[in-house]
C-alpha cells in the first residue's frame, strides 16, 4: 500500500510540475528560515554550558541606589567572596575577577608590543570555580605567586610559537614583568568570558586586600555545593548586608544601614545563574557586551510565523488545485477506494514534498549560513555530524507534512463521487472560512513585521540624527596613549600644531564606550548619607570642552590663567539639579574617596556644562563632573572637514617618532557611537530580510487561492463576460475578496506590532515615538502586494474566453 502510495504521490509531483515547485519553494523558504533562526537560538542558548556545574556556578551582583542614581552593577565589593566562604560552609569554591582593560605586551627580548584589550586580575582559586583545562602549569600553585600570570593557547601560539612559554615573561606596559606560569585552553567562544586570554595574579592588585565594603569592582563567582538552592542561599546577604556593609556605612555615612533605606537609598546583592549572565544580563562592569533574551524570544515567534505561513501556503495550493483533483477522487470513490485510503494519499504526498522542501531548505541554509553569521556577528556551523540534528530534521519533515497536508486531505478526501463527476465541485462554507483565515494570517504576520522593522530603522534614524550635546563627528580617537609615558602631552601638542586640526585633548574618558568611575559628593557641610549624590568623576585636560564642543550652561572652562583650578569642577546640569543648586557657581563639594583613610577631596564649582549624552541613549543623562588631573588613556584629536588620510598619516609618524615600538591604533568617534548600537542594526537588517521571505511566502499562498478562487468562478465570469462584462470589473470583482483580507490582517496585526515594539522601545530612555504613519506605509506596501498578486490570476481569467469556459455547460 505504502509503495502504491509513493509511487502516484511521484507521479502526480512530476505531472504538475509548476504546482510542485511552488509548493516546495515557500515551504522550503520557510523551513531554512527556521532552520537559520534555530541555530541562532541554540547558539545563544549555549552560552557557559560547556563548564561542568555550570548549573551550581552564580555570580554575584550588586543594585546600588544612592544619590539620585541607580546602579545595576555585574560587580561586588573585594572582601565579599572569601567572607562568604568563611561564613558559609554552602559554597565549594569562590573566585574574583578584576577586569583591568588594556595593555601592550611584548617578551622582555622585544621591542615591539602587542596590544591585548581584555587584561584582568584573578584569584587563584579561578580554577576551582571554572572546568578550564590547563595544557601547562601546576593547578596547585597557579596565580598563587605575585607577578606570575595564565595566558590562554591562543596567546601563547601568539607570542611564543612552538617554544614553551612556562617561565618565559612577558612585560606588561613597558615595566611589568610577568612570568608565565600556566597556559589554559582557549575558554569556549560560547562564554561571557570568551574574551579572557591573559589572566594575572591577584596577589598583586592592592585593591583586593583592601576590605573596602564600599567599592564594588570585582566579578564575584560562588560555586554552590550540590543540593544547595540558589534562591536560599540569598536570603544569607540580608545578614552579611547587617554585619558588614552596615559597619562600613555606619563608619562613612554616620548613619545605619536601616536609616538609609528609610532615605530611599539601599543596596542589595543577588545571585544571576552563569548559564543566565549571556541573555538576561546587561550591567555596568560585564566582561563583554552580552545579548539580551528579548531577541531570542522574538527570533523564535518569528521563526514560529514563517514556517506556520509556509504550511498555510502549502494548504492555499493544495486547495487551489481541488478542482482538477477532484474528478480523480470522483472516480476513486466509485472504484470503491476508502476515504482513509484517500487521505493515506494525499498525506503521503504532503510528506513527500516535506521531505524534498526540507532538502532544498538545507541546501538554502548552508548557502544562507555565512550571509547570516555576517548578519548576526555570529560563527554558526552546521551540525552535520550531529545524528540529533538528522533525527529532528527528519521528524519535522513528517510533522510539517502532516500538518500542512492534513487540511486538504480531509478537504479533497470528502468529495462526494456523484456531484464532482457531474463537475460540481462542493463549497464547504466552514472550509472557506478557514482557508481566507489562513491569508489573514499569513499576511498579519507580514505586516507586523514590516512595521517592526520601520520602527527599529527610525529608532536607528533618531539616534544617529539626535542632538547629543556634543559633537562626534570629525574626532580622531588615538588609543594607548600611556605608552607614550612622559611624552604623552608633548604628543598631544604636538598633533594640536598640525594644519588640519582644530584641536586635541588627552584623558580616558569619552561619551562613547571608555572609562568610567562613579564617586560619592556631598555639598559643602552637609556628609549626612541622604545628601550624597552619586556622580561621574572624570579626569580631563584643558582642552577637553573645546575639543568635544561641549557648551557650557554659566559659569567658565579650565584655564590655564588660573592655577587654583586644580581643585575646581565643572559639573552638567543633572548634576546641579541633584545637588540643589539654583547658582552652583562658586560652590563647594566634597568628593568622599570612601577607602581605609576616609579621606575627601574639596572642589569648588567654576562652571556648568550642558547636559550631553555621556552614556547610551538606553540610559538618561546622570550626574557627571569634570576635574582636572592625569589622564592618558587616549588622545582625541578634532580635525578640520579636509584630507582624513593625510591627517592620520601625520598623526602617526608622530606616534612612530615619540613612541618607537609601540603600536599606533585609532578609530573615529563616529565609529564607536556606532558601534554601540550594533546590536540593534543587526536587528533591523535580520528583521527586514525575515519580514521580504514572509511577504514571499505569503505572496505564494495567496497566489494559489487567488488561482483557487478563479477555477471555482470560471463559469461565472463566462457568464459575466458573455453579457457584457469589462476586464476591469471581473478584476474588481476577484480582486475585492482579497483586500478585505488584507485590510482585516492588517486591523489585527497593528496593534499585536505596536505593543511588542513599544516593549522594545522601552529599553531606551530616549526614543521616538510609534508614529500613525508606519501602520500606513505597511497596510498600503501590503495592499500594494496583495494587488500585484492577485491582479495576475484575476487578469488571466478576465482574459479567458467565455467560449471555452461555458462550453461543458
């Protein structure tokens, strides 16, 4: 029976083979769609799975509200975790990170240096924490001795080749001397420590003996013992919060910690799970940029839509084609064939086009694949050799067949012999309904996203054209400026001099992604804990103002005229808000340095910036100052609209002639602005090439009922024609049907696009506003293709003969 079944199933595919490639081109489409966006969701759902326990590791992380500023930290104060270790008898392991930025590295028998961007200080318990295998080194003695590092096989091949780097040392900044004690393997690229290849001894970092409760700048690991819940072991910070942070606030604030809470101020620690940190994590102090859950819940509907519209697509066609299969069941039935053996039929060749749809889409994907990893920044390969990937492949081949086949099976299958050999085809009212259902879905589906991705590029469009407060465009970034050492501000001068530049600025501290350091301010005679403000402290020359274009709100910039205003700031308006201040001008604030010494800093206030945005436009604008003091992390240099090439040439023999060895890397402002922003233009383009497949599918599907429609109404449009019908009314006539379609999915998709796209717009604090517009420009592009579509099929009838239809009347 089964090779029966195959064999018409065959013949019927080759017979109309037009029909079979329709079929299997949208269902194809939607099937490698899918395929593409699973691996994307398995990819990011892998992240930190590959460590064993990974489900018994947590990381601490730390919300701090205080003066007028929240705080969601990915970091915890140095004495947390061995406090925790020595209190609770629950956690197996506990490790730090101190992620330390950028160095240039070279061997001590170079002169030339490399630049390695992800630096950081680590316990040396790192190990019992993470499963990360060592190729080389004693695990006993591992970061146990100052000035001994572990670099990762990557760096090693890097800077030692086929030497052994145990003992070899690397300098570090042109004047720390590290020796080699260990090589790891290459921590997994599906990490949020991927980036880690030089991990250094903690011993060495003073800050992490210091037992400061108050500054939150370690990455904090616990490893729990089996059995032990996460969520209990929580309700522990309440008592170390009491015991030991309370002291510290006591000790600083003059006031307890409960009386702080009662200001509206608090700080709390909580457990994120490390297999969560990649998706459900976005802090102050990650390792690395991570991802965000809310892109692999949309991904996945959207990978959902597209294959359920290419189904629905496969049932249009198949019902379209009722009429010419009709007279096959007629004849079927009257032979005596069951309706089961019937529905066995044509479920066989819905399976059978599954299977030939799922390896055509196999061949799209891989093809698809690199054009994807480009799109999403990703490295995704195909699980050829994974026999699960084979098994679920094949098992949704049956289960798509089934349930797109399983429609126009009952459909066809119920045709009664007498009246289809008679050439009456039945109408099922209900099925009707159905299959127009299924076109207003697949066309919702099609207009939200189309309207996601008008609201995500004009989200893009508003934040590249929005007024900053500063202006990035034109500004030359020079990174590693400390390599320059004591000729950092002779550099600086230097470049001011050359003819294309306006102007130059030396400091670590920039709008886009660079240093950041929040301090605790008090106004002048008032240390009580509910006047603190928590604001931005950065370090700055006196050419920064006028570099950025930054404008001020009163009072004067840093002179050089004027000595005393090495203890004077500037601070932005969110600040002089926060503060109180109607005239801050002359003010004076403390800067509470909150270490060992509780010492404090007295600045008087010169002057008030504009608010610009110094954070993503994620964020609103906080309270930022401005001191200034030695800063050479980078050189930004504002160069006049002329020869950029040349410019940067200039630049660089500069940097080649005052800092010989040394690697010269720049970028431009603009660029990193750009960047931080990355995530959502891959978005948008992932979402607009997602949103052409499902108008492509959708297309196809109503291409077959429009071809449905006009099989069914042949003879009425003979009839019309016969009695004087024009081309353009029998169009209007087939045509109208489908708008009101159209119009009804797009009435129902609207609104399901703007709440999920007004949840997007909320993670930024500064966004436009879902305009009237969008929902027009998708409803018209919709009606405007379904018109395209249809028109084709309603022409060709409207042109037919009426002789050739009405004659087997």
């Amino acid at each position: 029976m089964l090779q029966n079944y195959l064999k018409i199933a065959w013949r019927n595919l080759r017979k109309h083979k037009f029909y079979s490639f329709l079929n299997i081109f949208g269902l194809s489409l939607g099937l490698a769609s899918c395929l593409l966006i699973t691996l994307y969701v398995i990819d990011e759902l892998s992240y930190d799975r590959s460590f064993s326990d990974a489900d018994r590791i947590h990381r601490v992380n730390s919300d701090i509200r205080f003066g007028g500023a929240d705080m969601k930290l990915a970091v915890a104060p140095d004495p947390l975790a061995f406090t925790l270790f020595k209190d609770y008898p629950q956690l197996e392991a506990v490790a730090r990170l101190r992620e330390d930025g950028s160095y240039l590295v070279r061997r001590k028998s170079s002169t030339e240096n490399l630049r390695e961007d992800v630096v950081s200080y680590a316990d040396s318990t790192f190990f019992d924490v993470f499963s990360i295998p060592l190729i080389a080194g004693d695990a006993k003695r591992i970061l146990r001795e100052p000035f001994t590092m572990v670099i990762s096989e990557r760096l090693a091949k890097k800077y030692f080749g086929s030497e052994n780097p145990i003992g070899q040392i690397l300098v570090l900044d042109n004047n720390l001397n590290y020796t080699v004690a260990g090589v790891m393997e290459n921590i997994p690229e599906h990490s949020h420590m991927s980036k880690l290849n030089m991990l250094l001894a903690m011993t060495v970092n003073s800050e992490s003996r210091a037992d400061n409760w108050g500054s939150h700048n370690f990455l904090t690991y616990l490893k729990l013992r089996k059995g032990v819940s996460a969520a209990q072991f929580e309700k522990n910070f309440e008592t170390i919060l009491q015991k030991y942070t309370g002291s510290w606030v006591k000790q600083i604030m003059g006031a307890t910690l409960n009386e702080m809470r009662k200001s509206g101020s608090y700080i709390k620690y909580t457990l994120i799970p490390l297999t969560d940190i990649h998706l459900h994590s976005d802090r102050k102090a990650e390792i690395s940029a991570n991802s965000n859950i809310q892109y692999v819940y949309i991904f996945a509907v959207v990978a959902i839509f597209l294959l359920g519209i290419a189904c629905v697509n496969f049932m249009n066609l198949a019902t379209a084609r009722s009429a010419n299969r009709a007279k096959e069941v007629g004849v079927r039935k009257a032979l005596g064939s069951k309706r089961s053996y019937l529905m066995g039929q044509f479920l066989t060749e819905a399976i059978m086009l599954s299977f030939f749809s799922l390896l055509f889409a196999m061949i799209l994907a891989y093809a698809a694949l690199p054009l994807f990893n480009n799109l999403a920044n990703k490295q995704i390969g195909f699980p050829f050799e994974s026999v699960m990937f084979w098994s679920i492949a094949l098992v949704t081949a049956v289960v798509v067949g089934v349930l797109a086949g399983s429609y126009p099976a009952f459909f066809l299958s119920a045709f009664t012999p007498l009246k289809v050999l008679r050439g009456a085809v039945e109408q099922d009212g209900k099925g009707g309904y159905l299959r127009n259902a299924l076109v207003v879905f697949q066309f919702m589906v099609s207009v939200m996203l189309i309207i996601g991705t008008g609201v995500i590029y004009n989200q893009l469009n508003y934040i590249q054209t929005k007024k900053l407060g500063y202006s990035k465009d034109q500004v030359l970034i020079i990174k590693n400026a400390y390599a320059l050492d004591t000729k950092a501000r002779a550099f600086k001068d230097e470049v001011a001099q050359l003819p294309n530049v306006q102007s130059s600025t030396l400091t670590s501290f920039l709008p886009t992604p660079s240093s950041r350091t929040d301090n605790t301010f008090f106004p002048e005679g008032e240390m009580q804990q509910e006047k603190g403000i928590s604001m931005q402290r950065w370090a700055v020359d006196y050419d920064y103002i006028k570099t950025l274009d930054l404008s001020m709100k009163s009072g004067r910039s840093f002179e050089k005229e004027f000595p005393s205003d090495s203890s004077g700031i500037i601070i932005n308006e969110a600040a002089a808000k926060i503060l109180g201040f109607k005239d801050p001008v002359g003010k004076r604030i403390y800067d509470l340095l909150m270490d060992s010494t509780n010492s404090k800093r007295t600045y008087t206030v010169l002057g008030v910036v504009k608010d610009f945005h110094f954070e993503s436009l994620r964020k609103n604008i906080g309270a930022l100052s401005m001191v200034l003091d030695r800063s050479y992390g980078l050189v930004a240099i504002r160069l006049k609209a002329a020869n950029y090439p040349q410019t940067v040439a200039q630049v660089e023999a500069l940097w080649k002639q005052m800092a010989p060895g040394q690697p010269f890397n720049y970028r431009f402002m603009d660029e990193d602005f750009d960047n931080e922003y990355r995530s959502e233009q891959r978005v948008g383009q992932i979402f607009i090439t997602f949103a052409i497949i499902s108008i492509i599918i959708g297309c196809l599907g109503l291409f077959g009922l429009s071809a449905y429609t006009a099989e069914r109404r042949t003879k009425e449009i003979g009839v019309r024609k016969v009695l004087g019908a024009s081309v353009s009314n029998i169009v209007t006539l087939l045509s109208r049907d489908f708008l009101k379609l159209v119009l009804l999915s797009i009435i129902i998709g609207s609104p399901i696009a703007w709440y999920a796209m007004n949840a997007w717009l909320k993670d930024f604090a500064y966004h436009v506003d879902i305009a009237w517009w969008m929902f027009a420009a998708a409803g018209l592009l919709s009606i405007l293709i379904a018109l395209l579509t249809v028109s084709f099929q309603s022409i060709k009838a409207a042109l037919m003969n009426p002789v050739k239809s009405l004659k087997s009347e």
